[in-house]
C-alpha cells in the first residue's frame, strides 16, 4: 500500500495532535478508515476539552524540512517501512528515513551498550557488527558514543542503520556528524522525531523501542545498571525479541547491568556464530499483512454506560478484558470510552491491555 500525498498529510496531521500517541492513532484509524476522516471526528469526540490539531502548515513544514534535507516520510503500511516494527504494539505510524532504503528488507540485528565503553567493548561490538554485517545482516544501533559508533563504523559499508532521537536532519552527539553523513549515504537513517527537534530525554526510549522493534535480535556489549541500553533490551523481551548479553567483570561497573541481563535469561555471548546459530534456528515468522482497515460500524455511546466505565477505572492500572467483562457493555463502547477519556488527556495507557485514570494530584 502506498499513501498519497493527502494521505500521507493527515497521518502526519493526526499522529501530532494533541493526546495521540500511537496507539490512540491506530484506534481512531480502525474507529473512522483513514486520518482524514478521524482528524474531521477529533472535535465530536472531545467537546468538553477541545484539543489542538496539528495545522496543515506545520505539517507541510515538516515535509519541506525533511524533503529539503534528501529525507522522506514513509507510513507503516508502505513498503519501506520496516516489516518486524510494523507489527509492534506502539510502532510509530510515521518515520522519517534518509538512504539506503532496501536495507529494511533484510534481517536485522541491534547492537547496544555503555557510551562509556572499554576499549574491549568497543573491539567486541566492532567484531560483532562486522561478523553479523558481512553475513548479511543489516547492523542497527542508536548513533550514541561508545558501543554505538564502534558497530555502526564497523558495519558501514555492509549496510548499518541507525536510529536517531532528535530530527533527521540534526547531527547528535556532535562529534558524530561526520558518521551520521556516512550512514545516509551508504546505510540508512530513521527518526520518528519532527525534523528539526534537538535532543531530548524523552525522545531515546521511544528510540530505543524502535531498535528492537525492527530487529530480531538485540545485542548488549556493555551497560550500567541505569543504562539506556537496558531500556532496549526491556523492548526486546516486551517485542518478543532474542537479547544477548555479553559477560564481564563484577568489578566494572559497565558489566553490571550484562550481567544482570543474563542472569535473568538473556543469552550469554561470547561469538557472533552464537547469533547467526539462533536466528537459523527462531526465524520468526513475520506477522501475515491486515486487510486494510474499514470504518467500524458507529454505535451510540449514553451517559449511564460512560459512567458505568467510569465508575470501574481508577489510577492503579486496570486490564482493558476486566472493563469488558465487568460493565457488561460492549467491547467496541468500552474502547470507544477509553478513547474519549485518553483524548481528553483524563486516562493513562499502559501498553495496549492496561488503562488508568490520570491522578489529580
């Protein structure tokens, strides 16, 4: 499937409005068909707290921006979209990419850790990358100092991707523009991030789960214990996803956090043969493509069933099955409630199955 231009507009309208993150995103494609025609319900949906709608200006900025800096936005139905990240709870609707488009075709392995890396650890992560990429695996990593640029150099000319947490056409860490150029050119850049946005500390979490959501395996060299790393391997596990972790000393605080990781069930790694040996054997299968979605019947939803769902949420999270199975209702009225209230910035989603009530605190 590809967008057109309108389209692939209204994506971009929809997703940066205010309240809709992707998962709401998705609700509202499968609620009402397409963007456009959710973009048009937004003020039905949330009357008693208008929300802002992102202009078609800015939205056309960020298309000129990023067209300005040879980058383009793809949506996760069109083929360049990377087909495991696709399939992920949360996947972002829209990425910005730059390069090498065909390296979201092939099997994918990240490579993560301590930005404050050994001297080991970045000679690992070099042969591990080097290994994976010359057996035809496309290197992911996040572009940050350490372990990343270490495996991202070394698997450049194979075909490495890289991740950004800001803007496609911002360089970050500084130090690594000159590498951030290479890799547009010869591997492939990706940023869920308007172009244009600086670093921010929000923004590498969402990054992260967007490493391990379009990999099959994730390798970790080295990380603290509060390691950012440690959150990409969190997404692994979540995503369904094999994590390798290489051991080190109990003495170096850059392998407390490997070693935990093993110790909980990650894969001990010592050589990339151990990699390529458990991708033979998993191969997981790639989600069968959806029907493109179609309007859902609409159904009327009264005061007394709102406040039935109500009445059942409170902050402490609540699984989305037990509302169902508690209100009676029906489940296309509960979602259509949830959705209302996260509008209305008044309900919290964590993952997909659970929901609370925003404090007042």
């Amino acid at each position: 499937m590809i967008l057109t231009d309108q389209e692939r507009l209204d994506w971009l309208r929809l997703i940066r409005s205010e309240n809709v993150g992707a998962i709401v995103f998705d609700q509202l494609l499968e609620k009402f068909g397409s963007a456009t025609e959710a973009l048009d319900a937004l003020p039905d949906l949330t009357r008693k707290r208008p929300i802002k709608i992102y202009g078609i200006a800015d939205a056309q900025a960020e298309f000129d921006r990023a067209a300005a800096a040879g980058a383009r936005f793809v949506a996760k139905p069109e083929p360049d979209y990377p087909p495991l990240l696709r399939h992920c709870d949360g996947a972002p609707p829209l990425i910005c990419i730059k390069g090498k488009t065909a390296l979201v075709a092939r099997d994918a392995v990240a490579i993560v850790g301590s930005r404050n890396a050994s001297a080991n650890g970045k000679r690992l992560a070099r042969t591990f990358a080097s290994d994976l990429a010359a057996a035809g695996l496309a290197v992911v990593s996040g572009l940050a100092r350490g372990i990343d640029t270490a495996a991202h150099e070394a698997a450049l000319t194979p075909g490495t991707v890289a991740v950004l947490g800001t803007g496609i056409d911002i360089a970050y860490p500084p130090e690594n523009a000159g590498l951030q150029k290479k890799i547009s050119e010869d591997g492939l850049l990706i940023s869920e991030m308007p172009p244009g946005a600086t670093p921010r500390e929000t923004s590498f979490p969402r990054r992260n789960r967007i490493i391990s959501g379009m990999s099959r395996a994730v390798i970790v060299v080295e990380a603290a214990l509060r390691s950012g790393s440690l959150i990409t391997a969190r997404f692994a596990n979540e995503q369904g996803r094999e994590v390798f972790a290489v051991p080190g000393s109990p003495l170096d605080p850059r392998a407390e956090g490997t070693n935990r990781l093993i110790g909980e069930g990650a894969h001990l790694l010592s050589k990339s043969q151990q990699v390529l040996d458990a991708l033979l054997e998993m191969r997981p299968r790639l989600h069968p493509e959806a029907p493109a979605a179609g309007p859902v019947p609409e159904t009327e939803i009264d005061g007394s069933t709102r406040a039935a769902i109500l009445s059942l949420l409170s902050p402490a999270p609540t699984e989305v099955d037990d509302l169902i199975r508690e209100s009676g209702v029906p489940a296309q009225q509960v979602l259509g409630v949830l959705l209302e209230l996260e509008l209305a910035g008044k309900l919290t989603r964590h993952g997909r199955q659970l929901v609370s009530l925003v404090s007042k605190d």
